[in-house]
C-alpha cells in the first residue's frame, strides 16, 4: 500500500509538472513580448546578426588581402618585364660588340665563318643544357671550333654542362691555342 500511494504521489507531481511547465513555455513565447520580454525568435535572430558581421568582417579583411595580393602581383610582374627588357638589350649590345669584333680580325667573313656565326648564334638562343647535350654528340674538332666561337659567358655555361672529360679537354685546348 505504501508502495501505491508513492506511485500515486510521484504520478501527480508528473501529472500537474508536465502541463504547468508547458504552460510557462507557451506564456513565455505568446505573453512575454506583451511584457517586454525578448521573443524567442529575436533571441536566435540577434545570435544570426553576430554571425552574419564576424562574416562580413571576415569577408572585409580578404578582399583587402586580395587587393594587396594583386597589388604586389602587379609590381611583381612590372620588375619582370624590367629585367628582361634589361637582359634583351645587354644581350643584344652583346651580339653588336661580337659581330663587330669578328670582321675586324680579318678582311672579310668568308661563307664558313658566317655559317659558325649562325650556329653560334642558335646556340645562344637554345638552353646552355641542350645546347651541351648537342656539343656532347659532335665530333670533338667541331664542338671545338663551334665552342671556340662562342662568347666567354656562352661557353662557360656551355661547357659547364659537359662531361668533365669532354669539358676539360676543351679548355685545354682552348687554352692552348688562345680562345
């Protein structure tokens, strides 16, 4: 029996809990506002506000670090324009100063000599490793006279690319014979 009536108890105080609590709730939600309490919906709006300003905050600070990015992208691109420019016309003031050196050591440049100025000059427009992979496969009395041909800076990129043996019997040579 006093089993039942603590069940009945606790039964009672579930049964008048439940809908009283339910009964708050609904209060709260309709007849707040009517008091000046927050509406529940206005309490998960201000929350979206906060988030949707750290958003926009956020979205803010990268497109400023986009621009800067650009910017230095920009400037970047200006400085590459400059050197090559640079490096085009030193390359080229170079290749006056070689053909006018050239002519100047004989008469004229007989046919042979314009044809290694033009192979020289291919080189010189290839990268120094293809152009040595190349020097590497000709005989070695013709990569001589083709190497003997280049300017210093040329050949030295040229031949630092070699085999060793095949580059070290070229600088002996040249060396030896003066070029």
């Amino acid at each position: 029996m006093k089993k039942d009536k603590r069940k009945q108890s606790k039964l009672l105080i579930v049964s008048t809990l439940v809908p009283l609590v339910l009964l708050l709730i609904v209060g709260y939600i309709y007849i707040g506002p009517l008091f000046g309490l927050p509406s529940v919906g206005s309490l998960f709006q201000e929350n979206r506000s906060d988030v949707d300003q750290a958003v926009e905050e956020t979205i803010a600070e990268l497109e400023q670090e986009i621009i800067q990015l650009q910017t230095q992208l920009r400037e970047t691109e200006n400085e590459l324009a400059v050197m090559s420019s640079a490096s085009q016309q030193s390359e080229e003031e170079t290749g006056v100063q070689e053909s006018a050196s050239v002519p100047s050591q004989m008469n004229g440049p007989t046919d042979q000599e314009n044809r290694l100025r033009s192979v020289v000059n291919t080189y010189k427009e290839m990268s120094s490793k293809r152009a040595a992979a190349i020097i590497d496969e000709l005989p070695f009395e013709e990569a001589f006279s083709h190497v003997q041909a280049m300017d210093e800076s040329l050949r030295a990129s040229i031949i630092g690319r070699l085999p060793a043996e095949k580059g070290a019997e070229l600088i002996e040579r040249l060396a030896n014979e003066g070029g």
